[in-house]
C-alpha cells in the first residue's frame, strides 16, 4: 500500500508542479510548458529519456528543466539528479548553441538546498511552500 501511494502522490505532485507551481519558480517568464520524451541509441538498444517539466520562452530563448521528485534528497541525490539532468537535455533540440539554460529539482526535501541555490540551481522542497 505504501509504495502504491507513494507513486500516486508522486504523479500527482509532479503534475501539480508543471501545471501551478512552476509559473513561480521560474527565472524567466515562460511562453510555453511541458514535459519532455525523447529516445537514443545505446550500443544498437533505445534508451528513453524523459524530463518532468521543461519552460521556455521563445523569444528570448531562455529554457529550464527540472525534475519532480516526491521523495527526501540527500545532497548526493540531488548532484546526481542534476548530472543526469543536463546530460538529458542535451538531446532537447530546442535552439541548440543558442539558448540560455536553467536547471531546477522539486522534492519533498532536499539536503544542501543552500549550496545548490549558490550553485545557480533552483531548488525547492516543501518547507519553501
């Protein structure tokens, strides 16, 4: 029951990350937003990749990922999330060469939030709601 619930609330927090709280967290004011879903070839095998929430601003090219996680990040987690995420976005063809990137991580908590806000990562857990 508890992992059912779990990856119930975790839906259900990304969602409500992508549609409400991200026009507040974002650096820039986003002309559109979403998800990502994209795919590569791995040694002939298809490997998928997916970003939570991508927003963008087609004008002033300006675009962020971020990663939804309804679960308590060590700071380790967090660092790892974010490797992971800029390796992602990489494969967003999206003004490739021309854009200016930012990179954000939704949790339930995150350790070592300050050192990442430094950082120029953006960083919320529950207790900045």
């Amino acid at each position: 029951m508890s992992s059912y619930f779990n990856t119930y609330v975790g839906r259900k927090f990304e969602k409500l990350v992508r549609t409400e709280m991200i026009r507040d967290l974002c650096p820039f004011r986003a002309t559109k937003t979403g998800r990502w879903w994209g795919f590569y070839k791995d040694g002939g095998k298809r490997k998928e990749l997916e970003i939570d929430v991508i927003q963008l601003n087609e004008n002033t090219k300006d675009i962020l990922f971020v990663e939804c996680k309804w679960k308590d990040l060590s700071y380790n987690d967090a660092r790892k999330i974010f490797s992971d995420l800029k390796e992602k976005s990489r494969f967003v063809q999206w003004n490739n060469g021309m854009r200016k990137e930012y990179f954000g991580l939704v949790a339930k908590s995150i350790g070592g939030k300050k050192k990442f806000r430094e950082m120029g990562f953006f960083v919320f857990d529950l207790d900045d709601f």
